[in-house]
C-alpha cells in the first residue's frame, strides 16, 4: 500500500519509505526513482523532531549484515542492509510502502546489534 506523504508525515518505527534527497534546498529528483528506507527510529519521536533514523534497502544478496525482505514484507527480495544507518530529514519522504512485521524488525535490530557489539573472538 502507497500512500502520498503529507506535509506533516509521521513516520512509523517498521515501514518502509520511498525518499528523494534535496540538494541545496531544493528537491533534486534522482535520475534512479528514490531510494528505499527502513525507519528504526521510535515513532514518538518520529513524530516531534524534524529527522528520522533510518536503514538503506538494497538488492544486493543477503549476508550477516543484512536481513532478507521476505514475502508479506514491503519490498521482498531485497535486504535491509545495517552497516547503512543514516538519519534524513522527514521532508525528503516521497510515500510508504507498507510495514515490515515485528518478527523482521526483532531480526533487524538482532543483526544490527551484532553489527555494533560484536562478541570478542
């Protein structure tokens, strides 16, 4: 499900958004379409603060740092990749494609933890 972004967008900790940077103030629509997100950030906050965190999706293979969109999520077949954790400005969302379930958004922070807490060797 695509739904438009309003001015007031509150984005939701789990969905998945399409994004469009702005250079310079202005938006600059990118010859590729936008670019994917998964929203990590709380949704209170979200919902107060003018930026979000967020997490790349991509189309490269599933590896330990990435967690694979399956069927019933957003965008199967592709990864949500955790090494790519960035925060963007709220006015640069285009449209949501939907949520991923919590299951996924458990597996999502699981990879991102070991990702930035790696057990000693």
């Amino acid at each position: 499900m695509t739904y438009p972004h309003p001015d007031a967008a509150r984005p939701r900790q789990g969905e998945v958004w399409a994004f469009t940077a702005s250079i310079a103030g202005r938006n600059a629509p990118s010859s590729l379409g936008p670019d994917l997100v998964l929203v990590v950030s709380n949704s209170r906050d979200n919902a107060a603060l003018p930026h979000i965190a967020v997490l790349q999706l991509a189309t490269a293979p599933a590896t330990d740092l990435t967690v694979l969109m399956e069927a019933g999520d957003p965008r199967p077949g592709m990864t949500v990749d955790v090494t790519k954790n960035r925060t963007i400005p709220k006015r640069w969302l285009v449209s949501c494609e939907g949520s991923i379930t919590r299951k996924k958004m458990r597996e999502v922070f699981a990879a991102e933890v070991q990702y930035r807490c790696p057990e000693p060797e």
